[in-house]
C-alpha cells in the first residue's frame, strides 16, 4: 500500500513537472515568433529554452536575416527573459 502511495505521488510530482515546462516552453515560442516577425526578412532557425543563474527561464532564440541586397544572410542569437 505505502509502495502505491510512493508511485502515485512521485506520478503527480512528474504531472506537475511536465506541465511547467510546457507553459515556458509556450512562452519560448510566442517569444521567438514575435521576434522574427519584428524584424525584415527574418527565418526562425532554433528556440531553446534554458534556466538562468536567478532560477528564470531563458529563451535562446536564433534566426538568420536575409539582407536582400546580395550580401550573405546572418544568423543573429538573442536572449529573452520569459
């Protein structure tokens, strides 16, 4: 019986777990979609999601922007709190 009660809560914790990262992971995305559409011929390439020295999230979002005037694109990194 206590084994039950053992997995049914560590279930719950991992439940709990799941569901933060999801809605920081959220939060990543609407960030990085917001990003690329402000600026001018831009490509979403990654978005990663990290924890910074304060505990919160941080959102590493890379894109290339094409300069369109021949000269090779570039990838541009910027950090975003969420």
């Amino acid at each position: 019986m206590l084994s039950r009660l053992l997995r049914l809560f560590s279930l719950a914790i991992f439940a709990v777990s799941l569901s933060s990262v999801s809605a920081h992971a959220d939060k990543c995305s609407a960030a990085a979609r917001q990003l690329v559409a402000s600026e001018a011929n831009a490509t979403l390439l990654s978005v990663q999601m990290q924890t910074g020295n304060n505990g919160k999230t941080v959102c590493i979002i890379r894109m290339k922007i094409d300069s369109g005037d021949g000269n090779p694109p570039r990838v541009v990194e910027r950090r975003v709190n969420s």
